[in-house]
C-alpha cells in the first residue's frame, strides 16, 4: 500500500534537513579552513608542506546537495510521482613523500557519506601504492598497490569522480622505449567497497604513440572477469574482452576530434550452467570547436555515442555493449543513463542506446562559466511495438572557482521523457535533477 502523500511530504522534508544539516555543517567547516589556510596551501609549485622536505599532505573535498522528482537518487531508477533528496559528502586526506626521478609514495583515505533515503558512512584506504623506477632498466617505471586506473577520456577506464570513486589493488608497469612511445601493461583486482559490488580482476595493456605533436593514437586491450555490479549494469560477465582504439587530434587552435571505436568479447553466463558468447561493440566520436576570442571566451561542442544492442536474449548469443558506469561525460550529469548498455524502465528493457550531444560553454568572466549541454538518446533493440526514443537530458551548470583550489557549482537538469517511457508506464513524466556543489582541494 502506497504511503498517504502527507506522510510522504513530511519525510521527504525530515530527509532533506537532516541531510543539509549534515552537509552544510561540513561545507562551513571546511570553507572556513580553506579560507584561513596559509597561502602555502594552496601553491601549486610542488613545494610541498613547510617542514616535510619532499612531502605533502593534501586534501580533497566534495560536497553536494541533490534534489530530483520522479527518480530515486539512491538506485539511480525512474520512480514516477516521487521527489527524492540528499547531501553527499566525499573527503580525501591524503600523505605524499618520495624523492624526484627516483620513488614516490601515496596514502589516500576517503570518508564518502550520504544522508537522506539512504544513509551510508563508509571510510576506507581509497589510495595506498609505491611507485618509481626499477633499478638499471631506463625508461621502465612501475606502480605497486592500491590505485586508480584513468586513460585516454574515461570511456573505459576512469576514476567517476562524481560519487566514490573507482580504485583496485593492482601493479602497473610503464614502458618508455621512445620520447613518442609508452606501453602500461597492469592486473589487478576491483576494491569491491567503491566499485558498486563488483568482484573480479582487470588485466590490460595501453598503449599511446605521439606521431605528431597534435595527433594521439592510443590502442588498447582488456580482460575483465567484473561480476554483477553497481558500475557494470547488467553484469555477470565471465570474461569479457575490449579491444579499441582511440584517436585524438587538434587542428589549428580552433578545432579538436577524437574517436574511439570498441569491440567486446568473450563469454557469459547464461544461467543453466553453460555459457553464451560476446559479440558487442561500441565507442563515441567528439568534436569540439573554439570560435575566435570574443567577450565572453568559449567553446562549442558536439558528439555521438553508440553501443549495440541485444534484441534477441533466447538465441544465447550475447550482443549488449557494456561500459562502466563511470561518469564518462558521452551519458549526461543526471545519471538516468549510467552507461551504453541500456535502460530499464517499469520492467521493460532499451538494450543499447544512440547518444546525440550538442552543447556550448562559455566564460562569463575569467571565474565564473556556464554551459548547456543536451543529451538525445534512442536505443538500439526495443521489445515489440514500442518506440525506440528514450528521450532528450538538458543540463545546465553554472560554476564559480572562487579561488585555486575552491570551486562552487550550480546545476538544473530536465530529462524530457520520450515514446519508451510512456510506452512502458503508459505516461511520460518528465524527471528533473538540481544540485549544489562544492569541490575543494588544499
């Protein structure tokens, strides 16, 4: 039975001061420390803290306070006819020391916190590795321990920033045979406590030539055995294999492209004890263009996004391409669409999703900047009879970098809901997201 709207109001408000209590109280204490911090704080030289000769302690902080309707911030899914709140709070203290062309170590622990519907207070090691060169072997560095693994622009491999984080404990060996050439080979396994839930190991190796001083060719290879997992939706992948390529140039001073095509397979579990096999694949291509200087400096871009779909689940062969659910910026700020792998809405299933983005920026003044972005999604496979038109996400951010280090953000965000949800739900109600954040790092 569905709680009287009365009772669902005052809850959602109790949620809502509770949460704001919590995050405004930290967003003040921290505000004032950063305001009162030496200026050494704050440098950007790399002179570390006074005293600690080559070493640093650091801190890295986000907050934010979220507010949406028709969608549970906690799951990430559509909830017709309910508002939803919380703050959010991410904290990273952090110890640095080594010695220049030699070694260097890092310990980073995080306190990542919600408050509101869900509650959660999880402190954990989120950093903790040593790396430096190896003795007699020029140009071949490694990295042992606890760490994030980010490459070319996140499409595969990034930190999601937005929310926790995304590390694993793994070694990563860096080949330099060539000013022009790098090759990282690296293993590891997920940190199951800021990876959604996910259990398993990444093997890979990346490689980045530099034939011309605009011009980036990054080729890749990956084995994943993740489980089932908030940042692999769908999941339940045994083994799955992405190969791609990534290719990034700059024309002029006005005029940058990049594209990266992928091909996944491998095999998964079917459910019977047997396996189906993988044949996916997916990628973007972004173009981002800066007209000549004018009052207001700035940029407009575009971009599309695709990943196949799987219209036929009965035939046990597996055509669903999954990237992670790591904030890539191909998929909005929103998080209704978390990756290129689909949505489900009212138990009906979008597999594989087209992704149109336009938008533009612009510099307000040297520290305050607004852009709009827009985000139409269609999905590739749909059940019969419904429409292939998810809908069109608007975000738009205003942000204020207050000082180096100190950054405020504002952002309103609609989903326009298109034919699959009403064809789902029977409605189209569209979803709306707000939010308020500070970022800051001393």
């Amino acid at each position: 039975m569905a709680r009287p709207k009365g009772i669902q109001v005052a809850k959602a408000i109790d949620n809502f001061a509770y949460g704001m209590k919590r995050l405004f109280r930290l967003m003040f204490v921290v505000t004032v420390a950063l305001f009162l911090a030496p200026g050494a704080a704050f440098a950007a030289d790399g002179s570390g803290t006074p005293g600690l000769a080559g070493s640093r302690f650091g801190l890295d902080a986000m907050m934010r306070g979220e507010a949406a309707r028709h969608f549970d911030l906690g799951t990430a899914a559509v909830a017709e006819g309910e508002d939803d709140t919380r703050g959010l709070v991410r904290l990273r203290p952090s110890f640095e020391t080594g010695q220049d062309n030699s070694w260097r170590g890092r310990i980073e622990g995080q306190w990542y916190g919600l408050a509101g519907r869900q509650d959660l207070s999880a402190v954990m090691v989120y950093q903790a590795y040593l790396e430096g060169s190896l003795p007699g072997t020029p140009g071949l560095t490694a990295k042992v321990g606890r760490q994030e693994l980010v490459y070319g622009s996140t499409f595969l491999l990034g930190a999601d920033t937005f929310y926790d984080g995304q590390s694993w404990d793994a070694a990563r060996l860096t080949l330099r045979p060539a000013d022009r050439l790098s090759v990282d080979l690296f293993g590891g396994r997920y940190v199951k406590r800021n990876s959604g839930g996910i259990e398993g190991t990444l093997y890979g190796i990346y490689g980045t030539i530099l034939p011309q001083k605009d011009f980036t060719l990054d080729l890749y290879g990956l084995r994943d055995t993740g489980g089932v997992g908030a940042t692999h939706a769908g999941g339940a992948h045994e083994v799955t294999w992405s190969v791609g390529a990534r290719a990034a140039a700059r024309f002029g001073e006005r005029l940058d492209l990049e594209a990266e095509p992928v091909w996944q397979f491998g095999r998964k579990a079917d459910g019977a004890g047997g396996y189906d096999p993988i044949a996916a694949f997916g990628g973007h291509v972004d173009l981002t263009f800066r007209p000549a200087p004018a009052r207001f400096p700035g940029k407009l871009f575009g971009g599309f996004a695709w990943g196949s779909g799987d219209g036929n689940p009965g035939d046990h062969h597996f055509r669903e391409f999954h990237n992670p659910n790591n904030d890539t910026p191909q998929v909005g700020d929103m998080n209704v669409i978390g990756d290129l792998s689909g949505l489900t809405v009212a138990g009906h299933a979008a597999s594989g999703l087209r992704i149109l983005t336009l938008g533009g920026a612009a510099d307000l003044s040297p520290a305050v900047n607004l852009s709009l972005t827009g985000h139409a999604v269609r999905a590739d496979q749909v059940p019969a009879g419904f429409s292939k038109a998810l809908g069109v996400e608007a975000d738009l951010a205003l942000a204020w970098t207050v000082r180096d280090g100190l950054c405020v953000t504002l952002g309103a965000d609609r989903f326009f809901t298109g034919g699959f949800f009403r064809d789902a739900t029977g409605r189209e109600k569209d979803i709306d997201y707000g939010y308020l954040q500070l970022q800051a790092a001393i």
